[in-house]
C-alpha cells in the first residue's frame, strides 16, 4: 500500500478531531491526497455502533462485548475506508484507533480485559497492519474534560458516555496512552495538547514533517 495511516489519540477534549482537519488541510496544502476519518463511526455502519457505544449507561456492556463493537467497527473502517484509499496512495488520517480501544477499556477499566484477549482481537481485526504514525495528544484530564462538556452542551445528541466517569478513570487512561507510546516509541509520539491550537498544529506538522520527510 502506498498510503500512509496517521491516528490521532488522546483523552476526552484533548483536541483530536480539531487537529486532525488541520493536519488533513496540511497535507493537501502539499499536494498529498488525505482522506479524514474517525473511530468508531467512520462508516455508515460504524455510526450505528457509535452510538451504541458512546452514549447511554456507563456500565451497559462488559468489558469483551465492548471491545468486540469497537473492533467490529475497526474490522469494517479498515476493510471500507482505510485500506482501500492506502491502495490508491492516499494518507489515512483517523481520529481515535486501536490504541483508544486499549487506554480506555484495559486501561481506563482497571485492566478489566485480559490483555491478550484485547492482542488477539487486533490480531484477527487488522493482522499486522499498524498506524505509520500515532500522535498521542496529552494533558491534564481536567483540562479537556472542561472542554468537552462545554462543546456537549451545544449538541443536541450528548456523546457522554465516557466523560461521566470518574476522574480515575480518565487519570488511568492517560497513563495508558503514555504507557503505549513507551512500548513502541517507534510509532508513536507523544506531544503537549494543553496549549492553543495554533501552537499544537505546529508540534503536529513538525513531527509529521521529520517522520515522512514533506
Ligand atoms: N487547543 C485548544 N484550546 C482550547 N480549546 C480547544 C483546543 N482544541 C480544541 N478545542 C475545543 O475543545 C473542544 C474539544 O475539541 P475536539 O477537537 O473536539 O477534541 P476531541 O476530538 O479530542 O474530543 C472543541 O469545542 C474545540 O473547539
Ligand atoms: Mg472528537
């Protein structure tokens, strides 16, 4: 595949789906065709499942029922969406991937999953198929929890679902991203999201920059 996939990741509020448009504008600003898309809900199909996911009782699913929507939704975007557009060489950009599957339901859940079962499902889901770049947005929970309820309360359908936790839950989530971006250095880059957009925009070109040489 000639593409590139890029993801971003981080907690709730932390700035994805603002920086991925700016970092998709970027790129076509270079000539690059980019295709913009999100998980979970990146396909018709998919947004069925998002709304399953995101909205209603924290507790309505267990651990592996969640994880196995999230990655029926994963199965279906990279099948409909990721991979087909990585054949005609465009640059995947996706707002949330794998590793948000890991931070909030291993994670963010006090390891409730069994971390193998979660490997395993990737495996099936997506083979050894990686992101060539995971952005990993951090900052305090606080900070982007504040935002995230400020912009809920102008929509009329409140994605809530995980912002209702408790403020553990979201500290555990951070740690995780953390943690994943130690384990495979490689692929991920941690950058500071708790700053203006502009200035996140810059970090975000930046590395995308050195990574792929544009
Ligand atoms: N760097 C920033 N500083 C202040 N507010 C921001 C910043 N980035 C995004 N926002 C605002 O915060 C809210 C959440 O941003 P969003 O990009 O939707 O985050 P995410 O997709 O990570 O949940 C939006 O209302 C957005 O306009
Ligand atoms: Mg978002």
């Amino acid at each position: 595949m000639n593409g590139r996939f890029i993801t971003l990741e981080g907690g709730e509020g932390c700035g994805k789906s603002t920086q991925a448009k700016l970092l998709s504008s970027y790129l076509q600003s270079k000539g690059i065709e980019t295709v913009l898309s999100k998980e979970p809900g990146g396909t018709p199909e998919g947004l069925v499942l998002r709304q399953l996911l995101v909205t209603g009782d924290k507790d309505k699913f267990d651990a592996v029922t969640e994880c196995l929507l999230y990655y029926a939704d994963r199965r279906n975007h990279l099948t409909k969406v990721v991979w087909p557009a990585m054949e005609q060489g465009k640059w995947v950009i996706s707002d949330r991937y794998a590793d948000s599957t890991e931070a909030y339901q291993y994670y963010g859940y006090d390891k409730r999953i069994d971390y193998n079962t979660l490997q395993n499902m990737y495996k099936i889901v997506a083979g050894d198929f990686k992101p060539d770049l995971t952005l990993i947005l951090d900052m305090p929970p606080e900070v982007g929890m504040k935002r995230s309820f400020a912009k809920a309360a102008n929509m009329e359908n409140k994605e809530l679902r995980f912002e209702n936790r408790q403020m553990e839950f979201h500290n555990n989530l951070r740690r995780g991203f953390l943690e994943i971006a130690k384990r495979e250095p490689n692929r991920c880059v941690v950058v500071n999201a708790d700053t203006d957009i502009e200035t996140l925009h810059k970090q975000i070109v930046a590395v995308v920059a050195e990574r792929f040489g544009i």
